[in-house]
C-alpha cells in the first residue's frame, strides 16, 4: 500500500497595521550592507512594498498572543517604513502585509530569508535595464529608480548590447565580466566574434589585449588629425566613434581613418588656399613634416604691423578698465564672477591686439614659400617665408679689376693641377702681347701673389685669436642662416644635419621648439644681407659672439646612430661633449614611457629599468605580468624617476635608483598572468606596445530590497 503524502500548510499571511510591528533582536542581519535604508524608502514610496514581511506573534507570560508582532526577517523593510511615517509619508496605522510564522525559531527565519535569496545575475540586470529603455524609459528615469548614476546605466545597457554569442559565454561563467567590458569598446558582433575566436587561440586573454584587438586600425580622438577636423565634425561627415565606458578612453577612437584623412586633407587644402592667396611662389602641405625640414633655406624677415589709432586708443582703453577693477576689487579675497570674467576678457583683448600680423616685402614673397601642417596638439601651424637655393636672385658679375681679380685667384687656386696648367697656358699666350695701357694681373700672377698673401694671412690670423673667433663665426653665419655664397675666405664646411625622420613628431617636443626659438631669435638680430654680417659681428661684444658660435657649432652635431653608418669614435666623441657638458637627457624632457621605450624592448629590459631605478622588490611586483601590462605599470613606476637607458646616459652621471619598494595598494592593482620569454632574436625588434588599463570604480548591480 503506497504511503500517502504529507500535504504542506503554507503559513498564514494577512495585513497588520503599522504601528503593531516592532523589530525583532533575532534578525541575523547586523552589518549594514547593499542598498541605503534612504533609498530604500524612496524605492517603496515609487512602487510600494514589494516583499511581505516576515513576523511572528508577540505573546505574555502566559503565552498567550498581545495582539503585537515582532519582525525577525525584514528589518531593513521595517526600517524603511519607519522613516516613512516619521516623514508623514505614511499612516502609522497603515496596513502591512506580512507572513506570520509560528514554528521554529526566529532566527532560522531571519537567516533562511538571507541565505536561501539568490543573487540577480548581472546580465540578468544589463537585459532588464534594456528593457527598460526599449518599453519607454529614459535613461535618467532608470538612474533614478534604482539609485545609480546615469553613467552606470549607459554602462549597463553597452553591455547588454554586445554580441549575443558572447553574452552566452558569459552567462556560462566561460568569460569574466572585466572581459566583457573589453568586448563592449566596439559594437561591431562581427568584429566581436573574431576577436573572441582569437584570443580563445592566444595564450592572452587580458582585457586591455582584447580592446587593443578591438581598436586596430582605428585612430584615436587625441590623434592631432582628429583634433584638427574635430570630432563633432567627422560625426558631422558620417564618422563612427567607439567610445570605452569602462576606462578612460581620450575620447574614443574614430573608426573610418579613410574619412578621417580626406577629412583633414580638404581642411588644410582650405587653409592652404587662404595662405596661397598672399601671393607666395610655392608652398607644401602634409599633416606633419620632419623635424629639421626647413634647414638649408632662407627665411625671410617681415615687419610687424603697427597698430591703427583706433587699435591703440582701444588697447589704452581696455588697460584703464582693467586697471580700475583691480583696484575697486583690490581688498576682496575672492573676486565676483562677472568682475573675473570681464578681466579676462580684457586680457584675450590685449592678447590678440599684441599678436601683430606680419608684413613682407613683396618682392620676397614672389620668391618664397610656406609650410602648411598640423601641430601636435591639432592646430594648424604656418611656416612662412622660406626661400630655396634655386630661387635665390642671381649674383651679379663683378666689374673687372678689384674683387673680380681675387675672385678669380681665388677659384684658379682652389681648381687644382688641371686649372693651374690651364693658367699657364692662358700667361704664354697673353704675354707677348704687348699694348698700351693698365691690364688686368696676369692669372698665373695673381695667384703667386694671393698665394703668398694667403700664407701671411695665416699666420697673422694664428696670432690674433679674438679676430679668428670672429672670422669662423662669420662663416658659420653664412652657411646657416643665408643661402651659401662664398663670401669667406675660411674654407670649413658648416652642415645641420636633418634627423628628424628618425624619430617621427621630435619637431613637437620641448627641446626642438628651444632649439628653433633660438635660432629665430639670432636670425632676427643678424642683417638681412649677408654682405653687412662682417660688420654686423665686429660690433658684438664678446658673450654674443660666444653664444652665437656656440649655437653654430652645436647645430652641426650629428650623434645619430645609423645601422649603416656605424661611427664608433664619432659617438664616443659624442659622449665626451655630453661629459663635458653635464648633459641630463631626463632633465631635458625625455621620460621613458610605452611609445618611447618600455613598449619596444622585451621584458627583461623592463625590469632592469625598474630594478634600477626602484629596487628589486618593485621589479618583483610586476615580473609576472603580460607584456603590455608590464610596460603600463612600469611607465607608472619610473615617472619622475630620471632613469634613462645606456645609451642615453652622459659617463661620470651615476643612476640615481630611489630603492623605493611598491605599496601594497599599488601592487593589488597589477593583474596576474604569464607570458612566454621572447627570444634574443626578438629582442632587438620587438614592438608589442602597451596598452593604458584603468580601474574601474565597483558599483553595485543591482539594488534589490
């Protein structure tokens, strides 16, 4: 006979008034944790109580019930409600529905609703908050609801949006959510797919190895072409920008580089034409030039433009404003918003009115040209005035007699045997010629003569030094900052060797602008025409002489290593100059980073930077991570540390390594993983950049009652 089956009793459930509930000391829950009691309470004044309490009758000491219950499980509902009536938001008699439990202990009731509740999987949350959106909410609206930002939600619903096949995997527990998150960069389910499959094949897996995957081939928004067309302009065109919601992305990357480069063409060809209107003979426009491209030309001077009566009555006007609110505010610790904004208005005003533009002489621009790119930053930068060899006005021919005689001892001379035969030849037929008259110096004579002339020269030269000084930096002048004629009598060879294309955006770094604000300053104090630079340099003093020889000197250096032009003493020189020096490379500017550095060497060389610069122990604390995130932490670990790597080291200046060990808390920032050793083979050309990871800030998924 088959045994029968104990039917279950569920417990009885009814509405009891508010104000006979009191909270229960058998609660299990004692840390506070999840949702605010706050929130809470605004969540139940927007839908109600969603959830019955759970309590049990309060009985006297006869055992008999007093019409009060207690509440074991539900607590933070009670309190929820509590503070609703004490905001009169709610009748202290108000009904609530609760389940009344007889059996068993209170406690077992207070842990059992606790322990046996499942937690809301978080896509369970990205698809609800999809829902949401899809039936009528705005994203603000669901914000508010569940008590998260508005960013949490974008992030929320980006995830939901990511290729389904994935969002299975994740169900499944085979992806983490950081890899999600990675997944998200780009919304293409395709693209999504392929990547996936492919780092199922890589033994990477890391989130930033992902959204680098993601990211190939698109530009990023700091880019100095996004920068210059803009990024409201490319969306303008049809442009897609893949923004990352999980980490800090500088604005995204934009997606069509193809549109991106037609884009900045057609600006800066409109730029370009508005510079080619002023009348310049040739002009050349790239997105950006090597560094050192405008050496070897002439470049022209202009004059600024003075400033009109009414410029100049302006300008006085607005400093006798700017003046006068300083003073009237003068005794205020913070200055009234309007008061600020107004003097810095005055102060855009003189800024512009300041920046005179400049005016050239016609006929200089006829024969010059313009430099049109874009800067580092975005902006468009001009070039202007720069004259080449072959458009330089011709040399007129000198009169017979007098400099013509010297010039041409000057050329016999330096032509060699052939010339001198030549001479030769040139006196016997010309000697026995015998007509009335003063007649040119025979050839063969004039050189005979300036040969011995050249001699003395020599040696009264050796015997004054400060007039040799002047005489090699008068031809230093000519070969650097004017076409080359020969105009001296000096026979050195003064050549600025161009390297930028070595080392692709140098012309944007500090020490290049130095470079070049110097040498425009000297062009502008040294004349125009390179036959009044003797006198020019006669009246220097001796420092400017010094400065500007020094300046000279020092572009003609060239200690670039070149693979195919191997100079062993020419760079060890080099490192006698920085000695002598006291070069800092690091002082300088130079900062070892992933694109200069830590992301093209292996992994060893990354952790010998470190161990130099931090010790052992920090070197320790990223050993184990994947390349990429290697060369991150380690950018972050040397930042301000001076480390420079050998071949940027002056002899005599010793590594300054602060020992520091890593703190824990930053140590708990670095992921785990492992990476197979690179050979040596590779070691010399591997270039696996790095790619920026940043925390993400938890947030909770769900804000359940």
């Amino acid at each position: 006979m088959a045994k029968a089956v104990r039917k279950i009793t569920l417990s009885q459930s009814r509405d009891i008034p508010f104000n006979r509930l009191v909270l229960s000391q058998s609660n299990v829950r004692r840390i506070k944790a999840g949702v605010s009691i706050e929130e809470l309470a605004q969540d139940i004044a927007r839908r109600t109580l969603l959830q019955s309490l759970t309590v049990r009758p309060v009985l006297d000491d006869e055992g008999a019930e007093t019409g009060m219950f207690e509440v074991p499980a539900g607590g933070r509902r009670y309190r929820a409600l509590e503070l609703l009536v004490k905001q009169k938001r709610l009748a202290r008699t108000a009904a609530v529905p609760c389940v009344i439990r007889t059996d068993g202990l209170a406690e077992e009731d207070s842990l059992a609703e606790n322990v046996q509740r499942a937690p809301l999987h978080p896509l369970d949350q990205f698809r609800a908050f999809r829902d949401l959106i899809e039936k009528g909410r705005t994203e603000e609206e669901v914000a508010a609801s569940f008590f998260v930002s508005v960013q949490i939600v974008k992030q929320r619903l980006k995830l939901a949006a990511v290729s389904p096949r994935l969002l299975d995997v994740y169900a499944d527990d085979s992806m983490s959510l950081d890899q999600l998150m990675a997944f998200a960069v780009n919304p293409d389910h395709e693209r999504q797919s392929q990547v996936w499959e492919a780092v199922q094949r890589s033994h990477n897996k890391e989130p930033y190895h992902i959204r680098r995957l993601l990211t190939e081939g698109a530009v990023r928004a700091s880019d100095r072409r996004a920068q210059f067309v803009g990024i409201e302009a490319y969306e303008a065109a049809g442009g897609d920008v893949m923004r990352d919601l999980f980490q800090q992305d500088d604005g995204g990357w934009l997606q069509d580089p193809v549109l991106l480069d037609r884009l900045v063409t057609e600006k800066l060809k409109r730029e370009a034409d508005n510079v080619r209107s002023e009348g310049w003979k040739w002009m050349e426009v790239a997105i950006d030039f090597p560094y050192g491209h405008n050496y070897g030309l002439r470049r022209i001077s202009g004059e600024s433009v003075a400033m009109s009566e009414e410029e100049v009555a302006g300008a006085e006007a607005l400093r006798a404003e700017y003046e006068r609110l300083e003073q009237e505010n003068s005794d205020v610790e913070v200055l009234p918003e309007g008061i600020d904004q107004r003097l810095g208005e005055i102060e855009t005003a003189l800024a512009e009115l300041d920046e005179r533009p400049i005016q050239y002489d016609p006929d200089e621009i006829g024969r010059a040209g313009v430099f049109v790119s874009v800067d580092a930053s975005g902006v468009l930068r001009i070039e202007r005035g720069y004259v080449r060899p072959e458009d330089e006005p011709a040399i007129a021919e000198s009169e017979p007699g007098g400099d013509a005689e010297l010039g041409s001892a000057t050329a016999a001379s330096a032509s060699g045997d052939a010339a001198t035969e030549q001479a030769r030849t040139t006196q016997a037929e010309e000697e026995p010629e015998q007509e009335e008259g003063i007649k040119p110096i025979p050839d063969r004579l004039m050189t005979e003569l300036t040969a011995y002339r050249t001699l003395a020269l020599r040696d009264a030269l050796a015997q004054d030094p400060d007039v040799a000084h002047l005489a090699a930096l008068h031809a230093l002048c000519l070969k650097l900052f004017y076409r080359y004629t020969p105009e001296s009598c000096l026979d050195i060879e003064a050549k600025c060797v161009v390297f930028g294309s070595q080392a692709p955006g140098l012309g944007d770094t500090a020490i290049a602008k130095a470079v070049d604000e110097r040498h425009r300053r000297w062009s502008e104090q040294l004349p125009r025409e390179s036959g009044e630079l003797w006198d020019a340099l006669a009246v220097f003093d001796r420092n400017s002489r010094g400065a500007l020889f020094a300046h000279c000197i020092a572009l003609s250096i060239n200690a670039v290593y070149e693979p195919w032009n191997r100079r062993p003493r020419a760079l060890a020189h080099a490192d006698r100059l920085a000695e002598a020096t006291g070069l800092d490379v690091a002082a300088a500017g130079w900062s070892p980073t992933v694109d200069t550095y830590l992301g093209r060497v292996t992994k060893a060389r990354i952790l010998q930077a470190v161990r130099e610069a931090k010790g052992e122990a920090a070197a320790e604390g990223i050993e184990h991570l994947k390349k990429g995130e290697m060369a991150q932490q380690a950018q972050e670990l040397l930042a301000g540390s001076g480390w420079l790597p050998e071949s940027l080291r002056t002899p005599g200046r010793p590594i300054e390594a602060t020992s520091l060990t890593a703190e824990p808390d930053e140590m708990s920032r670095i992921g785990s993983g492992d990476e197979h050793t690179p050979s040596a083979a590779s070691e010399m050309v591997e270039t696996d950049p790095g790619y920026q990871a940043v925390g993400v800030a938890e947030e909770p998924l769900v804000a359940a009652e």
